[in-house]
C-alpha cells in the first residue's frame, strides 16, 4: 500500500509540476547584483567594462545601485528565479550590510545573504564577490567599519562554502596588494573628476571587472 502510496505521488508531481521548485535557468543568463562599488566600474563606460572578460552571447543583467543592502536585491533576485534566471549569479554586495551607519554586520546580515546566496536554481553558479576597504588614516574608514567588514567577510566566506556550484572572489585581497585602485574614503573605487561621466578612473574600474569577469570564467560548465 506504503509503494502504491509513493508511485500515485510521484505521478501527480509530474502532472503538476514541482510547486515552489526553481526552473533551471536559461544558458548564458549572467545577473550581476552590486552596490555603489560595482556600479562604479560599470557606469558610463560599458565597453571598457565588458572587455575585461565579458562571456562571448552572453545575457547580462545589471542591478546595481548605491546603497543596496542584501535585502534589497531579494525581491528581484527571487522573481528572476523563479522567471528561469540566471545561470549565474554575481553577489557584490555586504560592504553596505557592514557600514556602521547600519549598525554594522550583525545576525539578520548574514541570514540576509544567506537567502539570497541560496535563491538562485541549485544548478547555477553564484560568484560572492568579499567586501574589503584599505585603511586611510585613523577615522578611514573608522574602526567599528573596519571590524564590521572583517566580520562581513569571514561569513560570506563561510556560507558561499556551504553552497555547491559557488565561486568566491576575494576583493580584499586584490585591493590589499593594489591600493592605489581605493579612494580616500577607503572602500570605494578610487575616481578623476576630470573624467567627466565616469564614476571611477580607468585603472580602478578595469580591476575591478577584470576580477568579476575571471570570477564568472570559473564557473563550472
């Protein structure tokens, strides 16, 4: 009877279809969800931009903004997902989650990203991008912000771990051995305002594509 059971179950799944499962994402779907960071390097300059590593055919969505925090990429992220994209997914998000002016990283930060790290079709691809920031002076950026990031940091390490098919890029690192790509303020890319347009000069914004794009390329087939 228990078999019996089990087959009628299996068979009405396949009539109905999987309820609250996630369609497998439509191939070359890239949704790169960013902060005021990200959408420096690809503001104005697109080209630049996608020179660095853009995937040849591929469908690149950008939703970017300053200011973002997890939660705020989630209702998209989850609508997306369920309208079968993307297959792969960028994550450049936490710096805001660890300002101080947010109470800094905290529980709800990190079952934030949580959510949104796991939202995408199990077989996609999810590239974490860490936070990071360079120490400017002793109040640059202040040391709850400092401590604040490296808590941000660890997590989204631990957590991207805890995901198959996830790719980590670790920006602290980059920026460490390049500072000079890192403005005053010591977390977002460094500018020119003789560059009319651009939110970032040329060497800060091609850093930072050039480590998305080889982030991306990572990603399993």
């Amino acid at each position: 009877m228990n078999r019996l059971i089990a087959i009628a179950a299996t068979a009405l799944v396949a009539i109905l279809g999987c309820i609250g499962c996630v369609p497998t994402p439509e191939p070359n779907t890239i949704d790169i969800v960013g902060d005021s960071i990200s959408t420096q390097a690809y503001w104005g300059r697109s080209a630049e931009y996608d020179a660095q590593g853009r995937p040849a055919n591929a469908d690149v969505l950008h939703d970017e903004w300053a200011g973002r925090v997890f939660a705020d990429a989630q209702p998209a992220a989850t609508q997306r997902a369920a309208d079968g994209r993307p297959a792969i997914m960028v994550i450049a998000l936490g710096t805001n989650n660890a300002g101080a002016y947010s109470s800094g990283w905290g529980p709800d930060d990190e079952a934030d990203f949580n959510r949104l790290l796991f939202t995408p079709s199990s077989s996609a691809c999810v590239v974490v991008i860490l936070p990071g920031y360079i120490v400017r002076g002793p109040n640059t950026p202040d040391l709850l912000t400092q401590y604040s990031m490296h808590q941000a940091h660890e997590a989204m390490k631990a957590k991207a771990a805890q995901r198959p098919r996830t790719i980590v890029v670790d920006w602290q690192a980059i920026i460490s051995a390049n500072p000079s790509i890192i403005g005053p303020d010591g977390i977002h890319l460094a500018s020119d305002a003789k560059l009319s347009g651009d939110l970032a000069n040329p060497a800060a914004a091609n850093a930072w594509a050039k480590m998305m794009w080889d982030g991306v390329a990572r990603c399993p087939a």
